[in-house]
C-alpha cells in the first residue's frame, strides 16, 4: 500500500491562485461588456446579490470565508444535522397534509398515502374543516404505532389531543410506541386570528398537555412553534427565524414555570418553518435554526442531548401560483431538496394545486411522489449534511443566524413573542418587509414563472374544491404571484363578459433582427396582465393603422432598435394616434420621448402600475 508522504502538496504543479488575480479576470471581462468597474474589488462588488436581510451572496468564497467551526453531525451547535447519522439511516419523515373536512374522503386519502411512501400524516381539524370529532373515523385502519400524527386543531388542541389518547387507548398502543405531535400553539394562533384574550389560557391547556406526554406518552410532543403565519406574510428568513425562537422561549419559560425540566420541555416543542425555491437561503435558514436554537438551550441549562431542535419543514404558500400550477411542481421540488438536505426531520410538500382549493388524488400522489424520488432514487438521504464544507452556504448561514438573532433580541425588548404580536411590532416588521418585496415582484425583479414571466393566456384553468376557510383577523397572508393574478383574473372576467380579452396592438418596426428582442418583451409583459396581443412588421406607418384599426385594440406599443425608433417612431406613433390608439407605448428608453408616444415601458418599470393603468384606459372592470 502506498502512503502519501506528509504535507505532498498535491497542486504542486500549479500556480498558487489568488483573489486579486480573480478579480483582475473579471474586472476584465467587464470592460469589455461596457461597464466600468474602478478596480478589482469594485468589479466583485457589481457581482454581488443582494439577498433579503441585508445578506449578499458574493460571486467568490475561499477559504478564508468559512465560518466558526459548525461540529459535527448529532452533536451541539447542530448546524450539521440533529443526529449523528443524518437522515441516512431512514430517510427524513415523510409528512403529508390533509385538510378535507369529508371524513370518508380524508380517510381514504390516508390510507392511500400510508400505502405509498408517508410516514406520518398532519391533519387539519376544527373550525370549518374536519370536526374534531372525526378523528377516529379519519384513521380507521391506521395503525397508530407504525404512523405518527401530528394534529393542527386551532383552539380546539386539547379536544383533539384527548381524542388522539383515547384512539391510543382503545388501539391498545404503547405509550412508547405513540409518536407524533398535538399542535398546541397559542402565539401561533394568536398571529393567525389577532385575537388576544384567550391567548394565557390556551398556554396553560397546552402546558397541561406537555406535563400528560412527558409522563405518559414520551414519543408525542405538544407544542408546535409555527414559523409559517410569518412566513405567509411576507416575513423575511431572519424574521421568520427570530419569530419562532421568540415563541420557543415563550414555551420553554412557560413549561419550566409548571415544573418541567428544561430536557423535559424540550422534548415537547416541535419548530415548522417554510421551504421555498431559493435552495441555497432554504438550507441556511435550517442550519441557522438548529444553531440559534441549540445557544437558547444551551443558556438554559439543557443538556447536549436535548438541544437538537425537532424540525418540520413545509413547502411555501408563499411561492405558490394559481396560475399555470404545473409549475409549482418545479418550485415544490427544489423546496423539498433543500429542506432535506439542510436537515429537517419531517418534510410536507404541499400539492402543486394547494393555491387553487382542495387537492386532488392525483396533486397528493405528485406531492408525494416528489418526496419518494428524491429519496429512493436520487438517495439525498444517504449523504450526511451534504452542504457542509460549501463555504457559501456556511457562511450564509452564519449571517443569516446572526441577523435572526437581533430580530429576536428585539422582540425580547419589546417584552416577548406576545407582546410584539398584540402591539404590532410583528406585523409592522413584516408589512415593510412585505412591501419592499412587492416592488421587486412589481418591477419584474423578482420574475414568477408562469405569471409574470412566460404567461400562457389560452391555459385551461384548473377547478377545485373551496378548501376550508383560513383564519383570518391577524397577520394576512400573501402569495408572490396574487398582483398578477388580480389582473388576470379581471382579463378573465372580460373575456367572460364580451367573449373577448382586452388587447394591444405592437408594431414591430423593422426587421425581425431590429425588433424581435422588444416585441418579446413587450408581448410577455402584457400577457402577464392577461391583455392579448397582435403585431405587425413593417416600417410603413399606413400599414401600422391599417392594422392596428383591424385589430380592434385601443392601445399600442411601439417595439424595434433605438437606431429604428430614431427613423420611424414619431411617424408611426403619429399615425397610430390618428388611428384612434388612447395610448401608444415604446418598449425601451430613449433619451427623449418621441412625439405621439406617451410612456416607455422597460426592464426594471413597474408592471403592475403599467398594466393596471391599461386595463383601466381600455375599460377593464376592476
């Protein structure tokens, strides 16, 4: 056998490399594109993304990145995984959700998910869903010591954990056998529905509930500390993060006070947090928890084995559409990979239709599938913390951590997770997290696949049941792509209405290599408004109204090369006004605006106020 000698610099044929020498590539390549960076450094900086939080993701990282030591998978901080083996040994738990208020339906929709691949089931109850009184009859032939339940009832935690216990009683389970987790989570529902006068007694029933699991069913948790009612409201990664660790805390105090020891009330908290399709900021955001988490516990005198925080990662509403839904099977499918590889215990992928209503068998067999692919044939699980080592992803981490630390300090501040929710210090956060966000979705800086980008007029919409109403009268909830649906849906009413949409007309002038950039762009943007579009290539401006009067549009845009508009935009402007167009555009922006036109439309404008300002002028009912 062979032995390297110690120290054998194995790249010792190559030149050492260095940053500098990096940066005077780029800073390169730059110039020859046009742009100007001072130096080195500056030409780094232009390719620097600037990440929500007040993060960036820099185009480099080196070693001289990498952060603290993360330790070792099982092991405090638990950046790398709540256990030694990862998820190697099992897989993480495949968790799937189930809101039907049909009981016949919702079991039958169990049993088919239990037959194939779901290793434990999150049941909705209460309120307009599924009564709580259904339990029973939702998990016939379950067998409640093989699939774990974790219930979500609302107020009604209690009613549903003693019908939970009775099921484990009549089944004959053992108490060891029983897993799962009851769904308490006064804070949680308190940001669902603002109400605050039940908010004390809903946490003394659900510390109740904990002293009853520690002693009796040692494998079911009572607690749930939601992350996703700030998340569904535009809450920021950090804030989402300070939010959950604010609510722990809350819990932990609330469940040593009554006599629990700090390992004890540990082992009853359960964290859900949301996955979405940024992979790279979803497998920090995981990381991060399990660090902030594991210092809370470790300030309050846990021992190690007891710090790992019990993750339960779902699928983002947030960044699901209800238009072209197939796509949300690519977003779900990204989410689901980064949560498992970022470690999360138990993983729900929400069905590719959730935007529109109830799910279908075939949406829940995908959802489910999604996960069983990954798993089984790309083996995610058999790689223990597969992003540790990526200097990027650690290091994002790190920030990430330290800005969701100072979110939670300051709601401690503000006198705790309660406090801030019921004067506003939460949702004003959020609001303004929110709205920042909104400007970038407006402005196409954030593209929706299938919405805002690449928008499919003729889709045959998909139809679904009304799922069970959501709680309302706190925190709102808010989907990336809802200002683009809004618009759509007033195309659809109009189409409904007249029997057509309403349209614009582009007037492609030149050849197809002047104007093809400008009249793609131009079409997609008012696509995504659901206005149709007809066009013309020409440079005749008689041809231009000729068609633009047949088309029986009202507005126009005009799309080609700066050198083409310089040639022919007053004209054809000029005789698309006398046409009768209320409005005529330019795709692009020039240094001066043309007679005739009225507005640029461009990369980086404000879709929203553009589209909506047509539909208006073309008389769209809003």
């Amino acid at each position: 056998m062979n032995v390297l000698p110690e120290g054998l610099p194995l790249a010792a044929e190559f030149p050492a490399a260095h940053r500098e020498q990096w940066q005077q590539l780029v800073e390169g390549v730059l110039r020859k594109s046009g742009a100007q960076p001072a130096d080195g450094a500056a030409a780094e900086r232009a390719l620097t993304t600037e990440l929500p939080d007040g993060l960036r993701a820099r185009p480099l990282y080196t070693a001289e990145d990498a952060p603290a030591e993360a330790g070792y998978p099982g092991f405090p901080p638990f950046v790398r995984g709540g256990r030694p083996q990862g998820a190697a040994v099992a897989g993480w738990d495949v968790r799937q959700r189930h809101a039907d208020p049909d009981r016949r339906r919702t079991n039958e929709a169990v049993l088919a998910d239990l037959e194939n691949g779901v290793g434990s089931l999150w049941l909705e109850l209460g309120g307009a869903g599924l009564p709580v009184t259904a339990l029973p009859e939702t998990l016939t032939g379950v067998y409640l010591d093989l699939a774990a339940v974790a219930l979500d009832a609302g107020p009604e935690f209690t009613a549903a954990a003693e019908q939970l216990f009775a099921l484990y009683e009549e089944r004959e389970v053992s108490p060891g056998a029983a897993a799962g987790n009851l769904g308490a989570d006064p804070l949680g529902l308190q940001a669902r529905t603002g109400e605050t006068g039940r908010t004390a007694a809903l946490l003394a029933e659900a510390t109740a509930l904990a002293a009853r699991c520690a002693a009796e069913y040692p494998g079911v948790r009572a607690l749930t500390v939601d992350a996703l009612p700030y998340h569904e409201a535009g809450a920021s990664p950090a804030q989402e993060l300070g939010c959950s660790l604010a609510t722990g805390v809350a819990y932990l105090r609330a469940l040593t006070a009554a006599g629990l020891s700090v390992d004890a009330a540990l082992g009853q908290l359960e964290f859900r947090y949301a996955a979405d399709a940024d992979q790279f900021l979803t497998i920090a955001k995981f990381r991060a928890a399990r660090r902030l988490w594991s210092r809370v516990a470790e300030v309050s005198g846990a021992s190690a084995a007891a710090s790992a925080q019990r993750q339960h990662a779902v699928t983002s509403r947030v960044m699901m559409t209800a238009r072209d839904p197939w796509v949300n099977m690519l977003r779900t499918t990204v989410a689901c990979l980064a949560a498992g590889v970022g470690g999360a215990d138990a993983v729900t992928v929400l069905p590719f239709d959730n935007a529109l209503g109830l799910p279908d068998a075939f949406a829940r067999r995908i959802a489910r599938n999604t996960q069983s692919i990954l798993l089984e044939e790309s083996h995610l699980a058999r790689v223990i913390d597969p992003a540790g080592g990526s200097w990027y992803v650690e290091q994002l981490g790190e920030e990430l951590a330290a800005a969701a630390w100072a979110w939670f300090q300051e709601i401690e501040r503000a006198g705790g997770q309660q406090t801030a929710l019921t004067d506003g210090t939460v949702r004003e956060r959020i609001a303004a997290t929110w709205a920042e966000r909104s400007v970038k979705l407006a402005k196409r800086r954030e593209p929706v696949t299938g919405v805002s980008e690449f928008p499919h007029l003729e889709e045959r919409p998909l139809v679904r049941e009304p799922a069970p109403a959501a709680p309302v009268g706190g925190l709102p909830q808010v989907r990336r792509s809802e200002a683009y649906e809004a618009l759509r849906d007033r195309s659809d009413a109009q189409l409904a209405a007249t029997g057509e949409r309403p349209k614009l007309f582009l007037a492609s002038i030149g050849t197809a290599s002047a104007h093809t950039a400008r009249t793609t762009f131009a079409a997609n943007l008012f696509q995504a408004g659901g206005i149709a579009t007809t066009s013309l290539e020409s440079v005749d401006p008689a041809a231009f109204a000729e068609a633009f009067t047949a088309s029986g549009a009202t507005a126009a845009c005009l799309c080609s090369s700066d050198a083409q508009y310089g040639e022919h935009a007053e004209a054809v402007a000029g005789a698309l006004k006398a046409a009768g167009a209320g409005r005529v555009l330019l795709a692009g922006r020039l240094g001066e605006v043309p007679a005739g036109v009225d507005e640029f439309i461009h990369a980086g404008g404000d879709a929203i106020a553009v589209l909506t300002s047509l539909l208006d002028q073309i008389g769209v009912a809003r």
